[in-house]
C-alpha cells in the first residue's frame, strides 16, 4: 500500500496452554531428553493484530473471546495505531457479532474488515506469529504456575512491539 496513511493488520486469537508441547531437540547420542509437564488444562488467551509492513504486534490478555472483549481490543488497536486500519479476520462469531453492529458503522472511516474465506487459518500472517511464538517460547518448556507461562509470553510479545525485522520478514511471504 502506498498511502502511508492505511495499515494493513491482520488478527486472532490464541490460547496457550500451561501443559508442556514437545517438538523435537538436540540431545546426546542414546540421551533420551526428559521434560516435566503438567497435568492441568489452564491456558492464557491472547488477541493479537500485526503490522504486515512493519512486523510490529499488538496484543491484549483477554479471560474469554467475544463480542465485547474483542470491541475492547478494537479499542486498544486504535489507541495504540493512527490512520485508517485495514483488518484481515477470520470468520469467528465475534467479529460479526450484531452487538458490535454499531461500533463498526461508528468507526466505518477508521476501519475496513477483510474477512477470510472460512476455514482458511493458512491464509492469516498471524498464525504465523503464534507458531513461532510457541516455538521459541512454550514448547519444550515447562512452566510450574500459569503466571510464569504469562510472563515468559508478555516478554515475548513486548520485545515485538515495536516495528521489528523478524515478524516483518515472517509475514512478508503471504
């Protein structure tokens, strides 16, 4: 896009889980490796929204997914951003939701929707984001309480706030 003006952003959500994901890793010859895990269901959900020119990510904590906790993050994206935002989603039901009917029709001229075709997350640059943020930050890794797995992802996510090369180049191959 030429217009300085206009963002292009892409979004989602994502849940990451407490319980450790094994991928595979270097070990000594005949060493099979051994990492804790914990036997528990607890996840942090996040939303995320990326910059595709710039690489920069924007991402707020959020307890559960819907219409008013993703207006909420809407709000936080425009806070933190200037200029008309382009918004590449995906079809869950609260970004559609008839509650946020008239939030869109108030931020028509700041906000353009672009919906994916359904069932088609290959085609989100942010899926991206969240696989390598799994990688370099929760698989192999155990986490004994879910606030060090909060802290260890928030770490990650401030270190790609501002406009950066590695999410830039991650998304640039859509």
């Amino acid at each position: 896009m030429k217009d300085s003006r206009i963002q292009l952003w892409a979004t989602d959500e994502v849940h990451f889980q407490r319980h450790t994901s094994l991928i595979q890793m270097w070990a000594p010859e005949g060493e099979q490796p051994q990492v804790a895990s914990a036997s528990t269901r607890e996840k942090i959900g996040f939303f995320g929204a990326i910059n595709l020119k710039t690489g920069r990510l924007l991402t707020k904590e959020a307890s559960t997914f819907n219409g008013d906790t993703f207006r909420e993050f809407l709000e936080y994206l425009f806070a933190h951003t200037r200029g008309k935002i382009f918004l590449i989603l995906d079809n869950a039901p609260w970004h559609k939701a008839r509650d946020l009917k008239k939030f869109f029709i108030q931020n028509r001229y700041r906000l353009k929707r672009i919906f994916l075709p359904p069932y088609s997350p290959e085609l989100n640059p942010i899926e991206r984001v969240w696989g390598i943020t799994r990688r370099k930050v929760t698989h192999n890794r155990y986490f004994k309480l879910v606030k060090e797995l909060r802290s260890s992802l928030i770490s990650c996510f401030a270190d790609w706030e501002q406009s950066n090369n590695t999410l830039k180049t991650l998304c640039a191959n859509l």
